[in-house]
C-alpha cells in the first residue's frame, strides 16, 4: 500500500520492510460487511514485522486527523477506535490520557493554554 495513495502524511522509514507493498491497496478499503475481504486485508497485516509501527502511526494520524477508512495493522477503523480515544492528540506524544472527556496529556494541554494566553495578549497589545 503507498501513502500517496492515501495522502496520510509522508513515507516513514519502517514502511519498507512492511508486507503491504505490492498488495492491491483496494483490499485494504473492504465494503461495509465484506467480512470475507476484510480477512484477506488481516491475512496480510498478520504476517508483517512491522505491525505495532503501522499501528503507532495510524493511532497518530487518527489522534489528529479523526477516524480513517480501512485496515491498518490488521485493525479495522471500528477495532482501532478503542486505542485511539484515550490519546494525546499531539502527533507523536504516547501518553494515555486517564479522562475521557480530556484531549490532551497535561503537558500539551499547559502548553495550549500558555499559547493561548500569549496570543491575547498580543492581540490586546496591537489594538491598544
């Protein structure tokens, strides 16, 4: 599968050794129900060594981005909802947050605040 196709960001190094290259990438996009397609797509992710890197990555794009049609590390976008929900949506921060209604880890959530701040401020400088 190439990330051109799906426009999810640019190539990571790990993609090279994935078992996904040179598959048709419209297994991995199965009609709703198709359960017969949806196993050929796990066959494939089940094999690959590079499994928990796919699931990494599509976890972060999805922490920004939303949801994302397919399967992606043998997961469809219903089984991967569950590991999504509960993290930072900072590309590439792994915390897991403890409160569902939380979007952010305490970190980035201090950091967006300050930003926001700084911003007023600055705007209440130029129209003074």
């Amino acid at each position: 599968m190439t990330l051109d196709l799906l426009d999810l960001g640019p190539p990571q190094p790990w993609m090279a050794d994935a078992a996904c290259p040179g598959v048709d990438p419209e297994i991995f996009f199965p009609a709703r129900g198709d359960t017969l397609a949806a196993q050929k797509a796990k066959a494939v992710c089940s094999g690959c060594p590079v499994r928990a890197a796919c699931l990494d990555w599509i976890l972060d794009v999805e922490a920004v981005e939303g949801g994302q049609p397919g399967i992606y590390a043998g997961l469809t976008d219903t089984e991967r909802r569950p590991l999504r929900v509960r993290r930072c949506r900072v590309p590439g921060c792994r915390v897991v947050l403890t409160s569902p209604s939380s979007r952010y880890c305490f970190e980035h959530s201090v950091a967006r605040r300050r930003q926001s701040r700084a911003d007023y401020d600055h705007r209440r400088r130029l129209s003074a």
